[in-house]
C-alpha cells in the first residue's frame, strides 16, 4: 500500500501521524530562524501550501504548556531535515505560545457576518489557551482576565476583539515569561471579499486595528508569520509598521518552500509509480518562477496523481480553477479596452507582456491604472516571471502565462464572457442574410462581433465554432444543433426551424493559415457540406429548404460563401 495524498488536508500534526504522503518543507523553519524577521509577510497564490507551513510553525515552535503534549510534537519531526539542522535549531522546538489565526472563513456577504467569522476564529484560538489562562490566572489583572474570558466566550465588544492579539501576547508573557508567536493565515481574504462585495473600508478599519495593535510596539511579541495572495500596501493595512518584512514572489528567498521543486514532482511521481506522465504534469502545472526558483502549483500536482494512482492514462483538468473565485480575471475581461483586448490575446498566444513592478497597491488601486491589474495577475499566479530588468530606476517583468492550466482558466473565463456579451445582443440581421443568402452582410456582422471579442488561437476551431454557436442559439426561431460538441463526425453546426415547413441551414467552419487563403478555404468547407452529404441527415427528417455556408476564420477576419440553390440541388 502506498502513503495515501493529502488532498485539501492543511493540518502538519495529521498529515504526519496519519502517514499521508508529506514534502519535507521544514527547512522553512531554518531559513526563519536564520534571517530572524521580526514580523514577515509572505504573500503566495492561493493552494500554495501557505496554511500546511503556518501550521508546521504551530507544531514546531509552540509550547502547549504541557510537557506530554510538547513531547508529540517534537516527535512529528523526526526525521526530517530540520533536525539534522542541528540543536541551534531544535532548541527553539516547543519554545513559545502560539496564536494561530485563519481568515479564509471571513468570505461573506456582509461586514456584521464577515466580523463574526473573524471573531469566531479568535475566540476559538483563545479557548485553545484557556487551560493556560485558568492556570496562571493570578498573574493577569481583574480587566485582562475578563477581557480573556469575554473574547473565549464570544461576547466580548468588537473594540476588544480589535486588542485581542496584543492582548493574547500580554497574558501569555505574564502567565509563562515568553514572548508570543503569531501565525495570520489568509489575512487579504476578508480585503478581497469585502472590496467586491462594497465594505472594504470599514473591514480594512478593523484589521488596521486588529494588526496594529499587535505588530507595532508589542513588546510581548517573538515574531509574526502572515500569509496572503495579494501585497496590500503598507500605509492601508500595515500603517508604521516600519520593520515589516514582505517576502513576494519577486523575492529570491523562501522560493522552494511554498509550491513543489521539480525534484520533488519527480519523487512523488516515481513514489507511485506513474513517472511516464510527467511531461503532461510539467506542461500543464509548472512554470511558475518564485524569485529564481521554478515551482509547479502543489495543489494541481497532488489532485492529478492522486486520480493517476487509480488511471495512469487520466487526463489533466485544471484543478486549480475550483478553489477561489477568479473574480480578478472576471473583472479583468470585462473592463478591457481594445489594447487590453490585444495583449491578453499575445499572452494566450504563448506571448510576453513586459510590465513595471508595483509591490505595494490596494484594491482600490486596481483599476486606477494599467499596470496594477496585470501586478495582481501576476502576484497572484495568474501570470508569472519569465525574466526581469532595471531600466530607468524602475524594475520590469517580462511576463508569460504559466501553463496550460491556467491558460484554461483565462479561456473559461473568455468564453463565459462571450456568452454574456452575445445575449445582449440582437442578431435578427444575420438571420434574415442567411435567409436572404446574403453572404457578404453576414461576413461583416461577424466580423464586426470578432473585433469586438478576446480570441485564442491555439484551439481556434473550438473557438470559433462556440463563438458561431453562441451567436446562433440567440434566435427564438431556430433550433441550434452543435455536432462538434457531440463528436459525431457530422457537419459543424445545423440550424433549423421546429417547422418541417420552415427553412434550415448547413454551417461548416474551417480555420485559415493565413489571411491570404480565407475565400478557397470558405470554399473548401462549402464543397465538404456536399462531399459528405451533410445535408441528408435534415432531407430525411423532411426539411425542404437547406441552405448550406461555408465560412473561413483568421484571427479577427472571416469569409463567408454559399451555393444559393443549395436547396435546389440537394432536393
């Protein structure tokens, strides 16, 4: 029996004791000690193992006040590379009281719910230390023991809950004479979810606060681990926080211990005996650059071994998009302009797009600028480093997508859009050039409806014809039939009216080369309607009148071409 995959299991303690499959990231703690930063944010894309690291800190670092239970916990690392580090290491295991805070569960319709969430999980984290408390409670005053207890039970006022962190280090230092570790996991979710739902600034007030009095002058603080998506600016949420340390994507340190190594892909892959697969597990989950370390997106890595150990022929799926919202690439596409438009098109097109880093912006600051939304595709995964340069005292980025993965997302994403933007559409003209056989008028509705969209091109026939399909499908007089879809070997779209008496269509798409051969491959797709007889299967359901297009694509051009006695001749 093979170790079983941790999928979506974020907790250090159970995926060791209950043997899952586990990647020695406890260099991590190393490399902390190390650089000793004080208060240290670590901004990764979401399902990058930011909460499986916070909690290993837990486990590493924390002193539960219980020898017994300290004990457990050192042992869940034995054998691992922290302790062959060596004792000036793993004198700091079991050293400290932890606060270990999640605010992944603050994504809410509202600020009163979203507030209830946060508390819930601070005064869950409080409760956890209760034992603690009760036990030393001589050495708080009468205010900080019921403050204590009010947050732990939940009633406390939300101008407590705002001092509860700083408090927590209070107490802690009174009762043991040890600093406390914080540990923020996911701290930009409720920024994010309440930016897109119309509260950010009264959430951002409470968690200036709740930071604030925590991180700035807390004398009973270690240090601080934070983790999120996106680098919100300093003077936002992280007001004087002057030695804060922000390790991004961009930074050369800590690069391999968020997401897998090569190495690490490699291991996993021969572990379960499916190695043959790795060239679709590097094209479609590689290709991110964290400072100058190449990753592949961990979440992705495990989901697909996990369905090959059943299949080793199992087709990739682009897991990741499933995990959050991609409201960023949704707000994106649609507020693009035509320059926009065209660059996201080179991306999907395996392209570059060159832009200035921008470490420091806000929500608010999207879309004030260019330049700021692809520095939020980029930081958060969306797009990655390809290679960097100084010019003119500022830093760029030469940007690509990372994989095929995610180049489905943005298509997805696409499409949907597309959907929506057809709907509001009214193509009663393109109908009534069908009827009236009018090929040129329907080549520049297209056309026109082409210049407007985000095309791809690495599977254009795919895009074309749901383009096609989805302008089609608007009429309430037709009936859209899409055989690509069904893989049936037939031709690419048939239009009909419920009416046997009523009239119907034969369309085929071809894809160019080049613009130079739109009209002979207009061409060629009209003379497969007839090579293949595509209109047989509508003269058998007794349809009469078939008129039958062929209809070429390059890029933002088309051609459309018919035979007007069609009908006529296939009678």
């Amino acid at each position: 029996m093979k170790k079983p995959l941790p999928v979506g299991i974020d907790n250090f303690e159970k995926i060791i004791r209950e043997g899952y499959y586990y990647i020695d990231k406890t260099m991590f703690i190393k490399e902390l000690i190390d650089l000793k930063g004080e208060v240290n944010l670590f901004t990764r894309p979401r399902r990058f193992g930011k909460t499986l690291n916070l909690s290993m800190l837990r486990y590493f670092f924390e002193d539960t006040g219980s020898e017994e239970i300290n004990e457990q916990n050192r042992n869940l690392f034995q054998g691992m590379k922290i302790i062959e580090a060596g004792e000036s290491y793993t004198d700091r295991m079991g050293m400290f009281p932890v606060f270990e805070l999640t605010l992944k569960s603050a994504r809410q319709e509202d600020y009163s719910t979203a507030y209830y969430m946060i508390q819930n999980a601070v005064s869950t984290e409080f409760e956890r230390h209760r034992r603690i408390v009760e036990g030393g409670k001589e050495y708080l005053s009468i205010r900080e023991y019921e403050q204590y207890t009010a947050i732990a039970e939940g009633t406390a006022e939300e101008k407590t809950v705002r001092n509860s962190l700083q408090l927590f280090c209070q107490c802690m230092h009174k009762i043991t004479g040890k600093n406390a570790v914080i540990l923020i996991d996911e701290y930009d979710v409720p920024l994010e979810n309440a930016y897109f739902r119309g509260f950010y600034e009264k959430m951002a007030g409470f968690i200036r606060s709740l930071f604030e009095a925590a991180l700035k002058t807390n004398q009973y603080l270690q240090f601080a681990v934070i983790t999120g998506c996106l680098r919100i600016s300093k003077e936002s949420i992280f007001t004087g926080l002057n030695h804060l340390n922000i390790i991004s994507v961009f930074d050369k340190k800590y690069g391999e211990h968020f997401g897998f190594t090569e190495q690490e892909v490699l291991r996993m892959m021969s572990y379960y005996e499916v190695e043959n697969r790795f060239p679709t597990m590097k094209e479609w989950y590689d290709g991110y650059l964290f400072g100058d370390t190449q990753v592949y997106n961990p979440w992705s890595v495990i989901k697909f071994l996990y369905d090959l150990y059943s299949d080793v022929n199992a087709f990739p799926r682009p897991y990741w998009i499933n995990t959050s919202s991609n409201d960023i690439i949704q707000d994106l596409i649609a507020r693009a302009d035509r320059e926009m438009k065209g660059q996201i098109e080179l991306l999907l097109g395996g392209g570059t797009l060159d832009i200035q880093i921008h470490e420091e912006i806000t929500y608010g600051d999207m879309y004030s600028n260019e330049a700021n939304i692809w520095n939020f595709l980029y930081f958060t995964g969306y797009l990655t480093k390809e290679s960097e340069y100084f010019k003119e005292s500022s830093i760029f980025l030469r940007t690509r997508i990372p994989n095929v993965e995610v180049k489905t997302i943005y298509q997805n994403t696409i499409l949907n859009w597309l959907k929506d933007i057809i709907k509001k559409e009214d193509f009663r003209d393109l109908y009534r050039a069908m009827e009236n056989g009018d090929t040129q008028r329907m080549t520049d509705i297209l056309n026109e409806q082409l210049f407007r969209t985000i095309s791809f091109y690495d599977s254009a026939e795919n895009f074309y014809h749901g383009f096609l399909t989805g302008i089609l499908s608007q009429s309430e007089n037709y009936l859209v039939k899409s055989n690509r879809e069904s893989g049936n070997g037939r031709s690419d779209i048939m239009v009909k009216s419920p009416s046997l008496r009523g009239r119907s269509f034969i369309l085929e798409v071809k894809v160019s080369e080049c613009i130079d051969n739109l009209e002979a491959d207009a061409q060629k797709a009209l003379q497969q309607i007839y090579e293949k007889k595509y209109m047989d299967e509508l003269h058998s359901e007794g349809y009469k009148k078939v008129n039958c297009y062929g209809i070429s694509f390059f890029r933002k051009d088309c051609d459309v071409t018919s035979n007007l006695n069609c009908h006529k001749i296939t009678n």
